[in-house]
C-alpha cells in the first residue's frame, strides 16, 4: 500500500512542498493571517498549514483578499465531519468568495488514505478542464462528539495524543457554469471516493486471500508440470511482494459442467472494487460478462494462471486498462471448480525490474532465447535480450511464446536493417488488437503517429485505445497501439500490407516531390530532386501538395538575373467565383508588400490574405533565399472572374507594371474588366495623359474610373483603335473608317444613356483623339521582336477638340513609363529646338508658347517654327548629379527615336513610310531638331540615334554636336541678341561696353544664351537672376570680380547658382533655393 504517514502541501508544477518558507513568503502569510478576523486559533493555525508553504509564483497572483477566502473556505467546510465518511462539494465562488476568480472548486475532507489525490486528479484530468491550483495538506486534527473541528495542527506539528489524520483537498478548475455539469462531476468524484476507500479498507483482506491461494496450490498442488506450477508459485508471491496494486477479488465457482459451464460469483466473495455488482472486468463486443469464451478456454487449459488485461480501466491510482489476473482454484481429484479473480494494476517495478527477476516473465526469455540458438554472451544473444528488456512490459506478460519469439526476433532483425515494420497481435476472442509499430525517427511526428494509429483502427475495425511511444537509441522509434474492439472477428492482414500502409504513411512530403519530379520524366529529375530537397518550408508543405510544388519548381527554374519575376494567377478548390489566388515568384528574397499590394489593387483586386514562402535550394544557403509569395484576391467590384478568359492578360498586365513597360494606375483594371489586354489599356491611359496636356480639367483617376465604369464603351474605342491602324487586316484606309462606323454608332449610343455631362465629355473626347490620330507607332515591333515599350501617337491637331490655340499643322506625342514628350511643327517643313522640361503637368503648354515665338522668329527664314519638349519621370531616384543626367539623357533618347518611328523615311526620291504602320497623312519625311534648354549638348544623342534608324538626314537631324556647331560655345544667339541690347543703350547715348550697367536676368551660368550673354561685357552689374532652382541677389557687385566668377561658373559645364563663391557676393546678398517657403527681405534687398 505504500507509506501514508505524510502527504504535504501540494501545487500543479510544484511537486512535494517541503522547503522551509521564503522571506517574501512568510510576510505574505503573515498579512494573510491578519486579514482572516473572527478565526481564532484554528483558523490561524489552518492559515499558516495551507498558506506557508505557497510558491512564490502562486503568490505572485494571490491577493491578500483571495487567500483570506481560501482559507475561510476551508475552515467553513472541515468544521464538521462525520468519522469515516467523506465529505465533497463542487461549487462556484460567489459573493464574496468571487476573489478566488472565475473559477470552479472541488473541495474534499476525507480519512487519510493512499490514492485519494491522484485517483481524483485522475477523473479531472480526463475532463477539458484546466487546473489551477491544488491544495493537498494533510491535517492532525480533534473532533468533539459531534464531529466539530477543535484543534488542528499540520502533519509535523505538537498535537494532542487522539489527534487523527484527515486529508483535505481543494481544487481550483476551469469554472462550470452548468448546475448540471456540477453535479455530474461531483457524483463521479463522490464514487471514485467510495471506491477508494473500499479498495483501501479491503487491502488487507485480498492480500490474505491471495496468500491463501499461494497457499493451497503449495499444501495441495494440482496435477500440472512442476515447472508451471513453481513460476506460477513464485509469480503470486512476487505479486504479493509490494509488485502489484489489488484494487479487487471476487471468488468465481464453475458450474455447468465442461462444455456448457460458467463462471459464477461465489456470494460475498468479492472485495475492494468488485464489490461493486456494476462493475464488469470483461466484455464480449459491448457486452459486459462473466465468462468470456477466452476464460473458457483458460479453464479447459493446463495453464494454472493467465494474465492479460480486463477490459475497464482503473477508476482508483492510475487512469489505465486493469491488469487481470485469474488463478484456476482445484477441487477433489484435480478437478477445476472455480477462479480466483484479481484486478489490479502492476507497480512501477514490474515495468523496470529485469524480466529475468520477474517470475513467468522469466520464463517465456529463457524460451526465447533457447529457441533462438544464440549464446547468451554473443552479440545476437545480447541484442535478443535487450529487444526482450525493453519490450512493452504490459504487452510481455499477455503474449504467448511462439509469437513472442517472432516479434522479438523481427525486432532485432531491424538493428542490422532499419525499416518501417508493424508487429500485430490479435487477441483470441476478439477484444483488441496490440501493433507494436516501428518507424524512423526522423520520419516520426505527432502527424504521423496519429495517422498510423487511424489506419490500425480501420483495418481492425476498432479505435484507438491507447498508444505509447518508446524512444531507444538508433534510428527507430517504437510505438505500441491498442486497437480496441467491440463486434465481429477481428480482420487479419498479411505483414505486407502493414509495411506498405506504414510506409506511404511516413514518406514525409519530400519524398512524394522526389517521387513527382521522377514521374515528370525530366533528364533533370534527379538533379532537380537533390537541388529542392528541404527547399521548400513547413508552412509550404502544410498548404501546398508536392505536385502544386513541382510546378512551382518549373518557374523557380525559369528565373534568371534578365527575369527575375514570374506570376501564376489561378483558382484553388473551394474558391468563390469573385475569388482567386496569385503565386509569385521571385529570384532574389520576398517581395515587400507595399510593392505588390498596389499593383495588384489597381489590376482591380482586394487583396484578402496572403502567404510568404522561402525557398532555399541546396548549394544556395548563403544567398538570399528565393520568395514564393500566394496571395489570394477578390474581384473588388465584386463579379465573377473568368480566369480561363483573363488568366493569361491578368499575368502579362502584372509582369509589364513589375517590368517598368506599363504604369501602375486605375487603367490596369480594364485588363480584368474590360477584357483589355495591358497594352490596350495602356492606349487608354496614353490618351487620357494627352488630355490632361491639352487642358482638360479631369484627373487621370477620374479618368480612368470613367472608362472602368463604361467597360463595354472602353472595349468599343479600342476595337475602333485596332481596326484604325492595326496593319494586319491589310485594308485601305478608306475600308477601315468604314469599318469603324459600327463602334462609333455603338459609342454615340451608349452616351445618350450616360447621365453625367462630364462622363459624356471625356468619352467624346477619346473618340475625337482616335478619330484625329493619324499615325501610332503601337503595332510597330522591335528588334527582338516584341512591342514597343513606348506608344506614340502623331495627331491632325486642327482636329483635336478642347485643344488650345494656335493649333500647330501636326504634333506628335510619346507616352511611356520613364518619359512623355510632344513634338509641335507649324509647317510641314519646320525647325526648333527640344527642351528638358520640369513641368510634368502641362509641359505641352510650355512648349505651345516656346512655339509661337520660333513661329514668329523663323518668319523670315524657310523653315516653319516647331518646339518640343520631354519629361524624365524618375529623376526622383537620383542619387546625384550624374545620375541625374544619365537618366535626362535616357529619356531624350527614348523621345528622339519615338519621334522618328512615326517620320517617314527617303531613299533619294523615294518616300518610305515606317515598318507596320497606318497612314492616314500624306508623305511626310522632313524632322529636324536642335538644342534648347537643358540639351545643348545632347546633338550627339540625337545624331548617334538619326544614323542607327538610317535616317535620311543622318547627322544632319540634330543642329550642332561635335560635327556640327556648338550652340554654346560660338554663342551665336546671345551675340546676336547682343547686338540689340547695346543699339537699345547706344540710342540712350549709353556705352555698356564701357560703363557698368544693373541686369536682371533669367537663367544660369550653364545656359546658352544666358551664360554666353553675361560674359559679352565686363561691365555688367548682375544684381538678380534665378532658374528653376535657386534664386542670385548680389545688390552691389564688383563688375570685375563678378565677371570672373561667372566666367568660371560658364566653364564648369553643369553649373548652378550654389556652385557661385558666396565670399564674392555684396552684403546683404546670397543665393536662395527656391524651395524655400520664404526669404526674409533685409535694407539692401529692398532698396533694389
């Protein structure tokens, strides 16, 4: 029974409590006691029994108010117990117990005795509660003669003489707000308790009975061979040997004679558990019985013992299937006349004793080993024997010995050859099946073993009723199940269909890829299968299959430093039809969100979830880790998507936005809702960014909105568009604006059923534009073959609706991600200067007004004034100077071949139009273009471009360059503007060659005709100027220092006011940038 003299102060995660009370502690206590008024001495003394020894951490979260409660509580329900009977309740904190918590508490008085905590823990534990916090103090106490508490003392303490032990218990759960649900678990604990105290009470008494049968099998020992009867002998005493745990005996007698017979409980022959008539050690299927056709056969026998397991579980100490252990009772003549039935549970030592101390156990080694040939002191005999040691014990004492010695030696077999192998055996009648399972420890999870355990309960047609994993060393692991049966006879499996069962259970998810890529067929399978192995994430695995990863593992292949990216848009089962899934894939690390986001909400999706995944292939482990990223989308306006329709757009449309061919904007929706392609929207957008340049008050968002709105007007335009200038149809001019016809009737249509005026302005204003579209380069193909990254469009200007006057004779206009530009001419044959223009907005308003003076100033010459003007997009990511200029360089670049595109081209006489494109003008091959603003060194560029196209023009398209006359350097501009200035001042009998003179001028030191003009005299006082950058004041220069300084900026080539030595300039002076909100206006600068 084990020593009951002491049971200290328990806690869940505490273990026994005997320290002695920590500083912090003791002042705790002490406050607690104080706090518990009206108590007296055994309220004082029961405080310090149940407080003192707390942890810290229990402490941590205890107020004081809670511990006085707790204690009160105890005091309350151990003031009065009747002797011998034990006291129980289940109740919810209230009122002023609620500062305990929300919390339900078990709290019971009972005789000290063993199993009480554990057998009570054992019934909680079974249950979804949570356990926070157990007190287990025993308490030596005096009772009155009616049972009213008058001293106690703890375990240890001075206690009157008739003082008796009393355990008492409280226990903190998970709250049950159920009466019922209390109730239930108070009748479960309050029979767990009477069982406890019956096995207790009739320990004695089964052991004397068991001695008794140890006894008549000596005195008077049956007719079967000495050496079972001596082990079964032997094996009663080791039981009674502190071995084994009696929880109950009951007397059977066998009546009916052999064939027919039954075992019947001899009348108050039954102790501890069995006591109880509801309780049944056996069943047949759900049946609970007597006699079980296993017991009958035991009884016709020569065995004298059998010991298997009973098939109810222990509701006292330990929460498990009862050990059964029947013990055949002779009569007269060696007859058998009964049974003596015990139940109980085998002690620790049965389980780490060597089976070769263990009688029976013993036993069936030595056949083991005899049968198996191996001596003991071999490396096989050794093997054999510790396959035996470690056996499952339980397991051990029910097998039989040829099955035994085939389990055994297939066990060691697995030393030499490590393998998944399943070991079953069935019990007789039906009852269970017991698997003992091997699988590699690397394949070994709490998955796999749960899995396992479900294939054994379906091919047994049970369930599982327990499983115990065994971790020896070496690559195996052990797991033995049993699979608990109710009806039927148990199915037997070949040991192949076992293996095979377990073996497709643990092939972990990377042997299923090796297996796809090896079916793939691919050359590469096996490298392939080595290079991804332990690529791919838990996470990844736990989502995606490995044939989804196979495919993936085809784009990762396809990446490259030129292709970095790729995408898959498709649909997962279980998707609604708004929604479907992205996978992209990316060479070099995750992709952030704020990057992809964006582009995939103006594609006109919501972005619900989205999973990130690392691959790592073998051999890359130091690189950074390529990204696969699984988003999934919804269609935000909330229909239906397509995707057999779209998949394909959706994808081109993403990789053009990440490959910089296409903007990230409100018109990408048209992809999805209009059944756009990402360069058709594209036109949409190219045509709506002309708009804003002639001056229409609508944004592009407004814009692109309105063509979202009226999808089917979007897709009539740009079947317009394609019918205009496609040149695969081949057809005349004429034969396509009839064609076109259809659209536009459809187009005037759909406007008289729009409602807004302004929506109807905007429609009729990309119908006017297309209509007044003579040329685009959007069918044109590059060298490799692909389209153009730019779109440009060359426009009958008179045409164009809402535009400004004057209207230029034709304009061309150059859309792309990295730069837009317009040419204007006033002539069919026309000169002007391209600039570099910083306003982004309205740079076609710069140029129309730079045009009419060039059309005014070449009045006298032959060719006709024209302008032009370009905007670098990404100057923002300039990190300096030269990048700055590397990028203005690009994007002229790309300007000046978008305007030859659409030029036609001569061989002599010969007029060549452009490759692939639609004429609706005559011939038109004359463009030439000089310096302006911010390219007064770029004629090169432009020449360099002109020869590569095979320009007729060839160096001769771009005035100046190193072939040419350098604009800046000859200063022929600011010579000839010179040359009034000083008429304007000789007619005022002025000398500015001679004598100072104040200028206030436009333009820096780098420019043309502003730098060449202030170096033209030495006399010029330059008190104000400013350029778009910074702002010059010098209220009173030194015209000869001045003049230096200037003359030195003018040579550094890419100068700004800020490069000007601020030492030189006149007090009150400086240079400003003209980001500053303000300039604070001193005397000087207002005297000017």
């Amino acid at each position: 029974m084990g020593d009951v003299s002491e049971f200290p102060l328990k806690f869940i995660g505490g273990g026994s409590m005997s320290r002695k009370p920590r500083s912090n502690q003791q002042s705790f206590v002490k406050s607690a006691i104080k706090s518990i008024n009206g108590s007296g001495k055994i309220g004082t003394a029961l405080a310090g029994i149940l407080l003192e020894e707390i942890q810290d951490s229990d402490l941590e979260g205890m107020t004081l108010e809670a511990a006085g409660t707790l204690v009160r509580s105890a005091l309350e329900f151990s003031a009065e117990r009747a002797p011998d009977k034990h006291k129980l309740r289940v109740y919810n904190p209230d009122g002023p117990a609620s500062a305990l918590g929300d919390v339900t508490i078990v709290e019971i008085l009972n005789n000290d005795m063993p199993f009480l905590v554990d057998s009570v823990m054992g019934e909680i534990q079974e249950r979804p509660l949570r356990v926070n916090l157990i007190l287990h103090p025993i308490l030596r106490v005096t009772r009155d003669k009616k049972n009213r508490l008058k001293t106690v003392s703890g375990p240890k303490d001075p206690a009157p003489e008739d003082a008796v032990r009393e355990s008492y218990i409280q226990v903190h759960i998970t709250r049950l707000h159920s009466k019922a649900q209390r109730k239930e678990l108070e009748a479960a604990l309050d029979r767990i308790l009477r069982h406890v105290c019956i096995v207790v009470g009739d320990w004695r008494p089964m052991l004397q009975r068991a001695e008794e049968a140890v006894a008549a099998y000596t005195a008077a020992p049956p007719s079967i061979p000495v050496a079972d009867l001596a082990e079964s002998v032997q094996f009663l005493k080791w039981l009674l040997d502190e071995n084994f745990t009696f929880l109950g005996m009951r007397t059977m007698t066998f009546v009916g004679g052999k064939k027919d017979g039954r075992l019947k409980p001899v009348a108050g022959s039954s102790l501890g558990i069995l006591r109880d008539r509801d309780v049944y050690v056996l069943k047949r299927g759900v049946e609970s019985l007597h006699t079980t056709p296993e017991i009958r056969k035991f009884f016709l026998g020569p065995d004298p013992l059998i010991i298997t397991k009973a098939n109810v579980r222990s509701t006292v100490h330990r929460r498990t299937y009862m050990d059964y252990i029947g013990v055949k009772i002779y009569g007269d003549n060696d007859e058998i006349s009964g049974e003596l039935r015990i139940v109980g549970l085998f002690t620790s030592t049965a389980y780490t004793r060597s089976t070769r101390k263990i009688p029976f156990l013993r036993q069936k080694v030595e056949m083991v080993l005899g049968r198996s040939g191996y001596a003991p002191n071999s490396h096989s005999g050794k093997a054999l024997m510790n396959v035996l040691e470690t056996f499952p014990r339980d397991e051990l004492f029910q097998i039989g010995v040829d099955q035994l010695f085939y389990t055994a030696t297939g066990i060691q077999a697995l030393d030499l050859r490590p393998r998944p192998r399943a070991f079953a055996r069935l019990d007789g009648f039906d009852r269970f099946v017991s698997v003992i399972v091997f699988v590699p420890r690397d394949r070994f999870t709490t998955a796999v073993r749960r899995r396992i355990g479900e294939f054994m309960a379906e091919a047994y047609k049970g369930r599982l009723s327990a499983f115990y994993p065994f971790f020896p060393e070496g690559p195996l692991v052990r797991i033995h199940y049993i699979i608990g049966r109710y009806e039927g006879k148990t199915p037997v499996h070949e040991q192949a269909f076992l293996d095979e069962n377990i073996e497709r259970i643990i092939r972990t998810w990377e042997d299923q890829l090796a297996d796809e890529l090896d079916h793939a067929g691919s050359r590469i399978s096996a490298a392939l299968s080595q290079k991804y192995h332990g690529a791919f994430s838990a996470a990844y695995q736990t989502v995606f299959s490995p044939e989804r990863a196979v495919r993936d593992i085809a784009e990762f292949e396809a990446l490259g430093e030129d292709s970095p990216v790729a995408v898959k848009f498709y649909r997962a089962d279980g998707d609604r039809p708004n929604r479907i899934h992205i996978a992209l894939y990316h060479l070099h690390g995750p992709i952030p969100l704020s990057r992809r986001v964006p582009v995939l909400e103006n594609m006109g999706f919501s972005v619900i979830d989205e999973r990130s995944y690392p691959v790592v292939p073998a051999g890359d482990e130091e690189a950074a880790p390529m990204s696969h990223h699984d988003m999934l989308l919804e269609h935000s306006s909330g229909g239906a998507i397509d995707l057999k329709d779209c998949g394909a757009r959706l994808e081109a449309c993403f990789l053009a936005v990440w490959r910089g061919l296409a903007g990230s904007d409100g018109f990408n929706k048209l992809v999805l809702s209009a059944e756009l392609d990402w360069r058709e929207a594209a036109v949409i957008r190219a045509y709506g960014s002309y708009l804003r340049q002639i001056g229409t008050p609508f944004g592009q968002v407004y814009l692109a909105e309105t063509m979202l709105r009226h999808a089917q007007v979007s897709r009539d335009l740009i079947s317009m568009f394609r019918t205009l200038f496609d040149p695969a149809s081949g057809k005349s001019p004429d034969r396509r604006r009839a064609a076109v016809r259809p659209f536009i009737a459809a187009i005037e249509a759909a406007l008289d059923g729009i409602p807004s005026l302004d929506e109807d302005r905007i429609i009729r204003h990309y119908l006017n534009l297309i209509q007044s579209t003579l040329r685009t380069n959007f069918y044109q193909k590059g060298p490799d073959g692909n389209p153009l990254p730019a779109i440009s469009f060359k426009f009958d200007s008179a045409n164009v609706e809402g535009s400004p006057q004057p209207r230029p004779v034709a304009e061309i206009f150059v859309f792309a991600t990295e730069v837009e530009g317009v040419h204007l001419r006033g002539g069919r044959i026309a000169r002007g200067g391209l600039r570099w223009s910083d306003r982004a907005q309205d740079f076609r308003t710069e140029v129309l007004g730079l045009a009419k003076a060039q059309q005014v100033k070449n009045v006298v010459i032959v060719p006709a004034g024209s302008k032009g003007g370009f905007v670098p997009k990404y100057l923002s990511g300039a990190k300096n100077r030269d990048e700055f200029m590397k990028i203005g360089i690009a994007a002229y670049q790309r300007f000046i071949k978008n305007l030859l595109l659409l030029t036609d081209n001569l061989d002599g006489n010969k007029v060549i139009p452009p490759k692939d494109t639609v004429r609706y003008d005559d011939d038109d091959p004359y463009l030439v273009v000089a310096a302006d603003k911010g390219t007064a060194t770029f004629s090169d560029f432009a020449n360099e471009i002109s020869i590569n196209h095979g320009f007729w023009l060839g160096d001769a398209f771009a005035s100046g360059g190193s072939v040419g006359y350098d604009h800046k350097k000859m200063g022929i501009t600011a010579r000839g503007g010179w040359e009034s200035v000083k008429r304007h001042f000789r007619e005022m009998d002025r000398d500015i060659q001679s004598s100072p003179f104040s200028v206030i001028g436009i333009g820096d030191m780098s420019g043309d005709v502003f730098g060449n003009g202030m170096l033209l005299s030495k006399q010029t006082r330059l008190i104000v100027a400013f350029d778009h950058r910074d702002i010059f004041i010098d209220p009173d220069p030194d015209p000869a220092a001045s003049w230096k300084e200037r003359k030195r900026l003018f040579g550094m080539g890419r100068s700004s006011w800020q490069d000007y030595n601020a030492k030189l300039i006149s007090a009150g002076g400086g240079i400003f940038p003209r980001a500053a909100k303000s300039i604070r206006l001193n005397a000087q600068i207002k005297a000017l």
